[in-house]
C-alpha cells in the first residue's frame, strides 16, 4: 500500500466520521425537539419527562465526543505521514 493510498483512505475515514457526527447532531436535536413538545404539551411547572430522554442525550454527548477523538487520531496520522 502506497502513501498516496493510505492518505485515500485516512480521507475516507475522516469522512465517515463527519458524517457519523452529523447524524448524531441530528438525532441530538430531534431529542431536543421531542423534550420540547412533551413539556409544552404538560405545561405545567415540573413536566414529567422519561428517564430514557436524559439517558439518550447523554450518550449521544458521549458518541459526539468519541467521535472528535476519533477524528483528531486520524488527522493527526495522517499529517505525520
């Protein structure tokens, strides 16, 4: 494998990563939405929310941070190659 193809390759990663980090933005923001409409549909002072809503923001912080790690990892391989 050449260097001209890992740097292809590190390329792709990169990119697979981006949007991996799009798509969990998305999913991040639609959870922001469906809090958002299941507290103005209670509208009352202290909503009850699903543990779960909590839970899911939570792991899509840590999936958004993974994957920035990831992409640090990958730029920084490919600038020393």
């Amino acid at each position: 494998m050449g260097l001209a193809e890992l740097h292809q390759l590190l390329t792709a990663v990169q990119d697979g990563l981006a949007n991996g980090r799009a798509h969990t933005e998305r999913a991040k923001s639609l959870l922001g939405d469906a809090r958002r409409a299941l507290v103005d549909a209670q509208a009352k002072a202290d909503p009850w929310l699903p543990v779960q809503f909590a839970q899911a923001d939570e792991g899509l912080d840590q999936l958004l941070t993974r994957l920035a790690a990831a992409d640090d990892l990958v730029s920084g391989y490919q600038s020393r190659l």
